[in-house]
C-alpha cells in the first residue's frame, strides 16, 4: 500500500535529480528545466501534505491544492521572463553557457 | 490498482528526470522533461488532485515545454557539453542534499500520521478549489496579486524580447 512516505521520497529523489540538472548542466535553458523538476517535486510534496491532512468537521479544504496553482503560475512567469532573457543574452553575447556569463559574480 | 498507478508514474517521473540531467542532447533533455512532468500529474491524480492534475498537462506538458524547446531553437548552436570534473566536485553535495530530504521526509511522517488523515474516498477537487480562490477571507486577495504578476510578466516578457534600437538599425 502507497503511504504518504513513499510520496516523500520520490519527492526528495525528483528533487536531487533537478538539482543534479542545475548544478551539472551549462546550458541556460537547461538549468531552467532542472529548477522546473525541482519546483514540481515541492508541489508533489505538498500535495502529498494536503492528503494526508487532519480533517477539520470532517473535510479536508484543499488549500495545499490551491498553494500548489499558485506554485505552478508563478512558475509559468518565472519560464517566459527567464526564456526571453536566455535568447536576448544568446542575441548579445552568442552564448547560453552560464560559465561564460559569470561578470556579476563577485 | 492505486498501488501499480503510483510505482508507473513515479518511474516515468524518476526516468524523465534522469534523462533530463544527463542527456548530453538538449532538445532529448526537453523531451525528458515532458516525461517527467507528466509523470508528476499522473502522481496528482493518484492523490486525487484531479483539477491540479489537468493543470499540470495543459500548463506544463503543453505549454512551458514549448517555449523551452522554443528557446532551444532560438539559441543553442552545438549540442550541450557536459563536464566530468564538474561531475565529480558536484556529487557529494547532491548526494547530501538527497539523504537530507529523505532523512526530513521519514521525520516529518509520524507528526503527520499523528495528526490523523486517512486515505479518504476521492472527491472532484475543482469546485472547491475554485470557492477558496473566490473567498475573500482565504485566498482571494493572492489570486488577484497573481493577475497582476501575470500582466506584469507579459508586458515584461514583450519589453525584454523586442529588439532593441542599435539591433534593429
């Protein structure tokens, strides 16, 4: 039987496979798509809260449901701007490769 | 039934991912990703998120994949390269990170599971969903903050992606 445990740790493993993605890609869009995984691992956990939550007078409101929308649409915002600063930063510099980006780094 | 519907969406999800990493071809990592995310809405529904679920594929799987592979079009030339060194310096640190989260997830069990909840039967979601968005003593007001933030994102997203005057001389 599937138990709120098992939801846990898929969650944390979907998680260190984004992480692996951000941290081992170069590629701009790529790092994009590894924050993405990891943003959806945090919206599965959450899920998996709401759940499982104790009942108030019986019924569980889905207000983890309703975290996890907002989760999703501001993730949606962060690709648009994120994608559009990508190709202007390929248009300027002919790269999207983070390593060759790093002037602001300290 | 329940059981076999989780261990098949978690693989897809869990194999999406890994290919998402570690495929050296970025436009095969952007198909990965397509696998992975909608394993995680098969993963909603397991937990009968159905609203949540539906979003996922046409906001997700449809939509942002798209523009990634949009942005792939638009500005990758060679196939991604991908370091070993990197590899190496990186490993212990993710390999922490991923026994934290496991270790917290088997912490965090008990609290919950003393908080009661029981697997309940599975109700459609989206009415509900849909009066707490409207209630204006719960979510109301972050729902109108995030129209804002999606005009603000639009008019951003335009004003970044025109050419500016030097380029279009």
């Amino acid at each position: 039987m599937i138990q709120l445990e098992h939801y846990l740790y898929l969650s944390g493993l979907v998680f260190t496979l984004g992480l692996c993605g951000v941290m081992m890609r170069r590629n701009v869009i790529l790092v994009l798509m590894g924050v993405e995984i990891m943003l959806n691992a945090a919206n599965l956990a959450l899920i998996a809260f709401n759940k499982y939550m104790l009942p108030i007078d019986g019924i569980v409101e889905p207000k983890g449901q309703v975290f996890v929308f907002f989760t999703i649409a501001v993730a949606a915002a962060e690709v648009a701007v994120a994608l559009v600063i990508a190709v202007a930063l390929f248009r300027r510099l002919d790269t999207v490769n983070v390593d060759d980006v790093a002037n602001l780094r300290w | 039934m329940l059981d076999f519907m989780f261990i098949f969406f978690a693989s897809l999800a869990l194999l999406g991912g890994l290919l998402m990493a570690f495929h050296p071809n970025i436009v095969h990592s952007a198909f990965a990703l397509v696998a992975a995310l909608f394993g995680v809405a098969g993963l909603y529904w397991t937990l009968g998120a159905d609203f949540l679920g539906a979003t996922q594929v046409l906001l997700y799987v449809g939509g942002i994949t798209v523009l990634l592979l949009f942005a792939v079009m638009l500005s990758t030339r060679d196939a991604a390269r991908i370091s070993i060194a990197r590899y190496a310096l990186m490993a212990p640190i993710v390999g922490l990170l991923g026994a934290f989260l496991v270790t917290t997830g088997k912490a965090l069990v008990p609290i919950v599971r003393a908080a009661g909840g029981a697997l309940g039967p599975t109700e459609p979601t989206t009415e509900k969903i849909g009066n707490l968005f409207m209630d204006p003593t719960a979510f109301m007001l972050p729902f109108e903050i995030l129209a804002v933030l999606l005009l603000v994102v639009l008019v951003g997203a335009i004003t970044l992606a025109r050419r500016g005057e030097e380029d279009a001389a």
